[in-house]
C-alpha cells in the first residue's frame, strides 16, 4: 500500500473547476492514483464562481492541470492559450494543462470526455466500422459523438429535442432520429448520453427493452445507478454493458497520463471509483 503522502513547498497542484465541485468523483481517483506512483502532488476541488477571476489566480500561483466541469466547458475556452484540434471541433474543453514555453506560462486546453468513452467501448468491441446509436443532443453526445468518429465509427444521432439534434447532427455529419424513433435504428453499440434513468428516476430507460437484442454493446454514461434499468435490460438481452463509471475512469486515466506523461494505475483509480460510490467491484474489466 502506498504510503500518505507529505504537503510541503516542492508539492504540485491539480485541480478541478466547476461550480458545483462538492460531488465531484476526481480527486478521489486523481488522488489516489498520484499516491500510488510516489508523486509529490496534490489535486483538490476548486468552486469558482468568477471563472476568468479564477483561471487567471491559478495560472498565477503555477497549478500544473485542471480538470474542467459544468458549467464551464465551453466558457472556459477564451481564456485558453491553445485549444487541441479536437476540442475545438466538439467545441469544450475538459483539461487543461500549464505548459511553460520560451519562459511564457501558456494554459492549453483539451477534451478527454471522448476518450474516455472510446476506451471504455473499445475494451468490448472494435470501434473502427462501427455503427453506433447514440442518445442525446448535449454536451456529453457531441463529445462522445466526434471521439466515435475519430475512431472510424459510423454514428446515428437520436434526441428528444428536434433542433439541437438536427444541429448536432449536421455539425457531427450524421444521420439524426427522433427519440421516439430509436426503436427502428440497430448496430453494433448503443450509447445512452442522457441523464435518463438516473437518480431519483430509475425506473426509466430511453429506449423499449425489445430493441435492445440488436447490439452487441450498450453504454450508459449515468453511473447514479451504477446499474441503470437500461444496462440491466441489455444485460437480460445478452448485450455486454459498459457502466458510466468506466467512461468517468478513463477520460480521467487520459488526464492523468498527459499531465504527468506517465501511465496511470488504471485498476487502483477503477478500486477508488467504485467504492466511493458505494458499489462493488466484481471483477476488473478488460
């Protein structure tokens, strides 16, 4: 077991911003994961009400990494020096890093969210040809939806509101579907990027039981239940399931690898997630 680590002046500081920042599940695994290598660093909850106040203050004191969460994603971007091409074309950044170049503090800013879906999917199936349904029109959707595509994914949209599904769609040049239309729609992999079944309403799924015999894979970003109806429903079905909290593990495991540039203890920050959220890991994924 590694040792407590020791605060002292050669620590290095990473954080997340957002506001709230109370429930966040990341420093329990950021934390962690920097315990079991040996690093000096340290990484704590930032609620920032003044966003540019605040970037501006952490730039100042020489925070290495942030992680970025509602509601600043896309607010935070002005304030960034660089923006990975990926990042700008979903249009939010989830992780920044303070680079120094030529003596110049600069803040660069990326997305991990899509690759955190990616590995969690690709640990089940091959992406790469794909055809994936994916639920949802927000933020999480349009991140997951050009990460599939980075992949060689082939992606259909379906959402519950016309306009910022149709819009999406066009940006992501993809075929959209009305939600209540999923029903019609088969491929390889099901994504659920909305917040349907989730807590208090878990007796909820976003699509009927009988489709789900078309997928070989089903993910579902929720992870309050951990099981939600829609993956125990897929489970019944003979679909292997990919729960929200390996999506929230590896975009996590991505931040952590390009903060430090070396690898994350991917199965001690899997063991800290799981129980934090009260569930119990049976066995790791592959």
């Amino acid at each position: 077991m590694a040792e407590a680590m020791t605060i002292n002046g050669r620590t290095t500081l990473y954080g997340i911003i957002g506001n709230p920042v109370s429930h966040s599940l990341s420093p329990v695994m950021h934390n962690a994961a920097f315990a079991e290598l040996g690093e000096n660093s340290v990484y704590l909850p930032f609620p920032l009400q003044d966003l540019e106040g605040g970037i501006a203050g952490l730039k100042a004191i020489g925070v290495k990494g942030l992680s970025v969460t509602i509601p600043y994603k896309e607010a935070v971007i002005p304030l960034l020096d660089v923006i990975e091409d990926v990042a700008r074309k979903i249009g939010a950044v989830n992780t920044i890093e303070m680079r120094e170049v030529d003596g110049r503090k600069l803040l660069c800013g990326s997305n991990t969210d899509w690759l955190g879906a990616n590995r969690a999917l690709s640990g089940k199936v091959s992406l790469r040809g794909a055809q994936v349904v994916l639920l949802g029109a927000g933020g999480s959707a349009r991140a997951i939806g050009f990460g599939l595509q980075q992949e060689g994914a082939q992606v259909i949209l379906c959402s519950r509101t016309e306009a910022r599904g149709r819009k999406l769609a066009a940006d992501l040049g993809c075929l959209w579907h009305p939600l209540d239309e999923a029903d019609s729609l088969e491929g390889e992999i099901l994504v659920n990027a909305t917040s349907v079944g989730m807590q208090p309403e878990v007796q909820l799924s976003p699509v009927p039981q009988a489709i789900l015999s078309r997928f070989q894979v089903v993910m579902d970003i929720v992870y309050a239940p951990l099981e939600t109806k829609l993956l125990r429903e897929a489970k019944g079905a003979g679909c292997q399931v990919v729960n929200g909290l390996e999506m929230l593990l590896y975009q996590g495991v991505a931040q952590f690898e390009l903060w430090t540039g070396k690898a994350a203890p991917v199965e001690m920050m899997r063991q800290k997630l799981y129980k934090a959220t009260g569930n119990t890991l049976v066995e790791p994924e592959s």
